[in-house]
C-alpha cells in the first residue's frame, strides 16, 4: 500500500528537520558534562518530531497518522522545555533562546492545524 502522504513535501516534515539542525548547532556549545544528559535529551526529541512524521505517513489510516502526529507534537512541547530549562540554567543566549522557541511553537501550530484538518477530511 502506498503513502497517503509524502513526508518530503510535507511543511511539517521541513520545520522539524530545520529545528533538528538548529539543536544540534546549538547543543554543540554545550558543556561537556551535558554530552549525556540535557544536549542529548534535547537531540533526541528534535529528531523524534521529523521522525514521527514521516513513519506517519506510511500508516494505512489517517487514524494510525494521527497518532504518530501526537507524538511529534508531544516531543515538540518536550523540547520546548528542555528549551526554558537550558536557557534557565545559562546555556543559551536570549536572542538563541527568542528564535528557537518562536520556531518550535510556529512548529507546535503547524502540526495542530494538520492534524485538525486531517479530522475533517
């Protein structure tokens, strides 16, 4: 069976890989003590948001898509905090800090909306 949905063309599918980059970049400068614990936390959420996705879109219902789209949604409000946290404890500069959470909440909206229209088909 094919997917209903190509992930690669998927607004979504692009925010989520653009905010995997942008983590990684970020948590880069990270210190050393963090390698395993909120750097790590927070690439691997990153990464779950696109990954979600697209494993979503090989699900035979819009109801199994729907709920890999909760997930991706779910990480992106975990990352959001693993955001405030590494801001709160001083790793991020508040201009990094501005654009990443504007990032991930226009990504948080453009899931909701999806999986909102998605209900009404």
């Amino acid at each position: 069976m094919a997917a209903k949905h190509n992930f690669r063309k998927l607004t979504i599918w692009k925010e989520g890989i653009e905010l995997v980059q942008e983590t990684y970049n970020n948590t880069k400068s990270f210190p050393k003590s963090e390698v395993y614990g909120l750097s790590n936390q927070m690439q691997r959420c990153s990464v779950s948001i696109p990954s979600n996705i697209a494993e979503g879109t090989s699900k035979g219902s819009t109801k199994h898509f729907l709920q890999y789209l909760e997930n991706a949604l779910g990480s992106a409000f975990e990352l959001e905090t693993q955001l405030i946290i590494a801001f709160g404890v001083g790793y991020i500069s508040d201009s990094t800090f501005n654009h990443l959470e504007n990032k991930i909440q226009s990504t948080q909206k453009m899931i909701t909306r999806f999986m909102e229209s998605l209900k009404k088909q």
